[in-house]
C-alpha cells in the first residue's frame, strides 16, 4: 500500500479518470467526473458544518443495514401507542409495561392496578409521556451512581415487552419507512419468534454434552414444530407490512423499495440446553425458510452465561455448522470494554467466533485489540474477507468507546471490510445517516472511503448468489456478463441474465444505479 496520500486528483486524458487518495492513503481505482464532483461536494459540506453534511449524507445511497435488532430499532412513541392498543398498563414507578388487572366488561376499558394507569392514557399526560420514552431509550439519560449507560440500554428491552405480536408488520413498516427516507436498499432485521416449545424441550430434556445425541433427542420430541410457528409470524408480518405499503400497486409507498431478511436471534444468556436447542432451531429456520438468511447470538456479552459458556457456545456453533453449511453466522463478538469484565475476558471473543463460530460477519469488534495477537488477528479476518458490523453510537452510549479509542480505523488499515449499522436506532434515538455523518465528522474519511464501506455492506449480506464484483472487497472490476455496459447504466442481456440468477448482484446494480443517481444529480 502507497504510504503517501496524493495531492489531489489526476486527469486521465482519454479515459476521462481519476485517482484518489483513501483515508490510509492508498491508491484506488479510477473514479469518474460526477463521482469526483461528489467528492468535493462531500469535502465542502463536511467544511460546513454537521447540518449541511447530514443534508448531502441523507441523499447518499446507503446500501445495507447488516446489524440491527428489530425490537431495538422501534422507536418509543410507537410502543407507547401499541401498549394503548393492546389494553397494557404503565406501572408508574418503573416505567414499564405491565399486563392489565382485568378489563371492563362493558367499555372495555383497561383495569389497572395500583400505581398503574392504563397506556393508552399515556399521550393525554405529557409529564408521563416524555419520563416513559426516556425510559424507553437513550433521550436525556445521564449516568448516575450505580447507573451506567450499558445499563439502562440493556433495561430498556425489558420495559416495553408485553405488546402484542401482530404488531410486527408495522414495526417493519416504520423500519422500512426510515431506511427509505434516507436511500437505503436491504436490511437484515435480528427477531426472535416465539419459542415457547423448543424452551420447554431444553428444559425438560436437560444439558447433555453429546450434541449429536441431544439433537437427536430435541428432534425428535418435535423441535421442528417451532419451524412453522416462526415461518407462520414471519410471512404474515412481511405480507401485512406490503398491504401497508400498498407494494405492486401504482401508489405504493417509497418503503416498498427497501429489501427485508432476517437473522434468527439466539438468547445466549441462558443456560446450555436452551442455547443449543435454541441454536438448533435458528439453523433450522433457516433452512427450511429463505427470508431467515442467517443466524445470530444476542444479549450482553458481558453476562453471567455469555461469558462463562461462550466457548461451550463457540463450540454448539461448530458442530451444527458441520450439519448445516449453507446457513449464514453473523455473530455478536468483543462488544466489550476494560473494566466490563476481568482482562482475561477480553483476549478471545473475536478470533473464537470467527475460527470455532465460523463467523463471516462481527459485530462491533470494540475489544479486538485486547485480543490475543491482535495484528495477527486483523490480518486474518482481512484473508477471510469477515465484515465487521460497525455500530458507532451504539458503541459510545453502551461501552463509552468512541474516537480513537474505537478501533474503526485499524480495521480499515489492515484492509478488513466494515460497514456502518444502527444496531438499535429506536432506542439510540438515531438512523444510519447519523452514523454516517458521526463517522465522517470523526474519522479522515473520504467520500470513496464511505462508497466502498456502503459496498461492503451489500457485499457481506446474505443475500444469495454471486457477486458483481470480480475481486471481492477490491470494488474494481465486475463479473463477465457485466463488463459491457458502465455500472448504473441499462443491464445488457448477458448482464440482465446474470442478474436474475443472484438476488446479491441484483441488490449491488440497484446499488450502482442509485450511486450513479446520486452523482449525477438525479432524484433518487
């Protein structure tokens, strides 16, 4: 790599191109006019300040969001009015969710118990309405004695659980709404359907370190059962959600654009049986389901269960890995911070899940230069091509890592792929152009440096098919059938014909096309 940054662009005579310096300083490919033009646009609006540079970076195509939990990414005021609906009480103390006394046979109306009022009272009460969505998120919280910002994240989960399910469909609808707003494309969504049976089979059934017998066992007792019961909650939001947006019709709404899969959530903070049973499940979902493309493991990595059985859970994810190879893993991995937890903890997560977890995606990957041979370990995940999900805010208000205490830059140093992600937008109060604008603002970034992350990110979804890409992470040269015509053009027939082989190289030209939109000044 070139240690040098160029001065500025250099004119290709015939070919009309450029070469533009990286944030390392690297050398790239050749850039066209309107994607220079871009560039100082880009350089001119971060000069002028964080409002102008949020307005050209809503614009921007995005691509992905690869890391984001559903849940997390509803924001309060729609659980507030959900909980109304569905007859739930506010205990006004806690502030949270709580399942109603009775209700009245006559009007219907919510019975609450004491120090409770019902939620859909809640708007009518502005003082309990703002304490509720504080409650709810990360607005207006400072830490406190005993209080840190790791914990009120993570209680906030707890505290508007209880609404009904059927609601899912609107959930996606506000996610999509968003993401179309601000030119995304693709979201992989992180859920967890209901589970209920499979919980029960682990429980009963109980922890035996012969995987294969007690896979034997959990199928055995109809753990595919939960199969359908997840395929049922899933369809049936996505299928609502297009009637919301009126998808095919000539008045659809922009969200129809946007692309939805989901990762299968694994609650790793649960003793062995349910995990692996849970696990079991995950790979199973998506195998039989192609709107599941992947699985992941949530929770906080710094609980009980998370750290002293994450090995034994590295090791649940090799053997069915070894059973299931063509399901995708994206795994929670070094969301941690000195001081979290005992040193030593902090030396392995990364590289465990990647070698025995068989990631191909991290999240976060805040601690990995804790790890054990933390260079050897970068140079390793940039061979495997393993994207790290990047969670900026989520990161700060969590781990109260930011800056150069985040380790964004290293990953890029050493050539290992990153994209941007909101991880729980609802509750960071955020959307993914914030954490463009954050990045920007925080890092010597260049407007190539935030295509190439935005490419990535379509790259390393789990979409299925071949890339347009040639050379992977490189971004320089498309596949065969593609070379005829320029990226964001008209797809040749040849082209055309790979494009409707791939649901990722789809996903990649959209992605040309908007760029090229976006450049040339086209209304995306």
């Amino acid at each position: 790599m070139h240690s040098r940054r160029f001065a500025g662009a250099i004119l290709c005579a015939v070919a009309w191109c450029v070469f533009l310096p990286t944030a390392d300083g690297a050398q790239r490919s050749t850039a066209s006019p309107a994607e220079v033009r871009t560039s100082r646009a880009f350089e001119q609006a971060r000069k002028d300040g964080p409002l102008t540079l949020r307005a050209f970076l809503l614009n921007m195509p995005k691509g992905a969001d690869l890391h984001n939990h559903l849940s997390g990414a509803v924001y309060a005021e729609s659980w507030i009015r959900a909980a109304g609906e569905d007859g739930l009480c506010v205990n006004t103390v806690s502030l949270s969710f709580v399942p109603a006394a009775a209700a009245n046979s006559t009007s219907g109306q919510t019975i609450c118990g004491e120090g409770q009022t019902p939620a859909s009272r809640v708007p009518a009460n502005s003082a309990l309405y703002d304490s509720l969505i504080d409650s709810f998120s990360m607005r207006s919280f400072v830490p406190s004695a005993g209080v840190s910002g790791h914990d009120h994240f993570f209680e906030t989960f707890e505290k508007f659980r209880g609404t009904s399910p059927t609601h899912t469909a609107e959930w996606l609808d506000e996610v999509a709404t968003r993401a179309a707003a601000q030119n995304e494309q693709y979201i992989e969504l992180m859920e967890t359907p209901k589970f209920q049976h499979t919980a029960a089979l682990a429980h009963e059934l109980g922890w035996n370190p012969d995987l294969a017998k007690l896979r034997e066992d959990l199928l055995a007792h109809g753990l595919r059962d939960d199969v359908a019961v997840a395929r049922e909650h899933l369809q049936n939001a996505l299928d609502r959600r297009n009637q919301m947006e009126k998808c095919g019709a000539a008045d659809a709404a922009p969200a129809c654009k946007v692309e939805i899969r989901f990762l299968y959530q694994v609650l790793r903070g649960f003793p062995p049986a349910r995990v692996f049973a849970q696990t079991l499940l995950g790979f199973e979902i998506a195998s039989a389901y192609p709107m599941v493309v992947g699985i992941n493991f949530v929770m906080p990595e710094d609980g009980y269960r998370s750290m002293a059985d994450y090995r034994l859970q590295m090791h649940m994810l090799d053997y069915l890995h070894g059973l299931y190879p063509k399901v995708h893993i994206a795994l929670h991995a070094g969301e941690l911070a000195p001081g979290l937890v005992p040193p030593d903890g902090l030396t392995f997560h990364i590289r465990s899940a990647i070698e025995q977890g068989h990631a191909e995606r991290i999240g976060h990957g805040v601690d990995l230069m804790y790890e054990q041979q933390p260079y050897r370990l970068l140079k390793e995940m940039a061979a495997r091509h393993v994207l790290v999900e990047v969670n900026l805010t989520s990161n700060d208000v969590i781990l109260g890592v930011r800056g150069v205490d985040h380790p964004f830059l290293l990953y890029r140093r050493y050539g290992v792929p990153v994209a941007l992600s909101t991880d729980d937008e609802g509750v960071s109060r955020i959307d993914l152009t914030h954490e463009y604008v954050r990045a920007a603002l925080t890092y010597p970034l260049t407007y190539h440096d935030l295509k190439t992350m935005v490419r990535a990110g379509i790259e390393h979804s789990f979409l299925p098919g071949q890339s347009l890409w040639r050379n992977g992470d490189g971004f320089t040269q498309v596949v065969q059938p593609c070379m005829a015509q320029a990226l964001g053009t008209p797809p040749s027939l040849a082209c055309r014909e790979f494009l409707q082989s791939s649901e990722r190289a789809q996903q990649q030209w959209e992605l040309e096309q908007r760029f090229s939109a976006f450049e040339s000044g086209r209304q995306n």
